[in-house]
C-alpha cells in the first residue's frame, strides 16, 4: 500500500485527484500507478486500471489470476468491474467512497448475482493516509 | 450502429467475443472499435472502452460531451462506469446481456443514485444482428 500511496501522491502533485493503485505476484509489486485522466486525455486511466492493464502488458496475458490489487480509494464500478475481468484474486483498499465506490456503496458490484469474479475483499487498508491525500487535494482546490 | 456490427463481425473472426462500439459526434464517426482483450492481452479491453479511449485521443479531451455511443451488446459495469466518466450523451446498444450486463441487469449503474452521469439510454438497436453474431460465435466454440 505504501506504492499505491506513492503513486497517489504523486498524481495529487501533477493536478490529478490523488488516488494510487499497485498490482502485486507473489510479494513482488509488478505494476504501479496514479490516477492520470487529465494528463492522459482519457476518461478510464483511474489508478486501478493504469495499473491492471501495465500488469496484464508485463505478465504477457489478460488475466490476472493469483495477483492481488491495493487501491488507496474504494474502487468505482468502471475499476470494480475491471477488477473482476482481470480475475484479481485480493483486493486492499483504503478509503470509503460513499459517492463514487462500487464495492460497498452504490451498485455493490461483487455482491450482485450476475459477478463473474469475486476477489476477496479488505477494506480500510492504509485508510487514515488515503483520505489525507485527498483532504488535503480538494481543501487546496476549494482556496 | 452498422460501423459497431462490423466491428464486432470483425473481434469474431480474429476469435474474440463479437462486440463492436462506435463513438459518434455531430453525426460523425470518431471511433470504432471491436473487443479485443485476447489480442492486447488487456483485461480492460472490451470495445466501448476502446472506442471512448480512441475518441477521447482524437478528440483530445478527457470528457466526450455530446457524444453517442453506439455498442452491440448491453454494457458490462465496466464499461457502464466509463461511459458515466466520459460524460457520453447519448446510448445506442443492441442485444441484452442479463449475464454481464449493467444497465437494464445486474448492478443496473445507471439507476444507482451515487451515478453522476446518466446518458439517455436506447436499448435494443440493431439486437438481432448483435444476437446472431454473439449465438454463432458461441456455436462455432462449442463444435
């Protein structure tokens, strides 16, 4: 989580809504990144699905199988259902996302019948620093 | 919806799943994409998500206002989610999907109230096509 925060911070700092994302194999982080719609001129480059896409171009395939992603924000239903696609097998995430996320709130994604994939699923995972991030982002914006 | 048809004949015969998507603006094709997750070893790779990735490229904007989009097969969550991000306008799809589909099954995104953006939605655009590409794709595998 501490790469994903890494990447959060990173992308906060370049005018993007801090929220950072890692895909990991066997302990080994395999893809990194932050959220870069703005910079990227592309609507889906959330964190979760820069990062799950950079994993599935380095492992060489379109599934995820065995790999876990950490999410400093719970994901929305675009990242929730790339998420089940990839067939990501854990997924760390830090913040709620009452108004955005997919997971807990709103459409609920995994717990809906017709889910193809559930990964397991731990929330508030590193939460305190994820929700910092984007206080302190939007406090900024608000100035 | 006959560029989306084509596309989604073309995914098939290159031995992906047969969905085809296009943006549309001002009348004007922007986009055209069939799915292909199998050949860009890409999870994220269903045709609406490359289609919007290509009109946002060409557009070069993050945000398609005023854009249609145009998809064979009633859309994933995954792709729900980035036609909200997008801000697409408008919504032409085909055939029902009640196994993966997200906006008349499932998770429904777009009736959830935490969904920000709601294009106008019509389903049932050229379904039978859509359907008999789908139904002899799947009948050919199972030979």
């Amino acid at each position: 989580m501490r790469a994903a925060l890494n990447a959060a911070r990173d992308a906060g700092a370049a005018g993007e809504v801090p929220v950072g994302a890692a895909v990991v194999l066997d302990g080994r982080i395999v893809a990194v990144a932050g959220n870069a719609p703005r910079a990227l001129r592309d609507p889906t480059a959330h964190a979760e699905m820069l990062a799950i896409r950079e994993a599935a171009r380095v492992l060489g395939k379109d599934r995820l199988t065995d790999c876990d992603l950490w999410v400093t924000l719970e994901p929305c239903a675009m990242c929730a259902g790339a998420i089940a696609h990839a067939r990501i097998a854990r997924l760390y995430y830090g913040t709620n996302d009452p108004k955005g996320g997919a997971v807990e709130h709103g459409p609920r994604f995994f717990a809906q019948p017709t889910c193809h994939h559930r990964p397991e699923v731990f929330p508030g995972i590193g939460a305190q620093q994820g929700a910092a991030l984007l206080r302190d982002f939007f406090a900024q914006r608000r100035r």
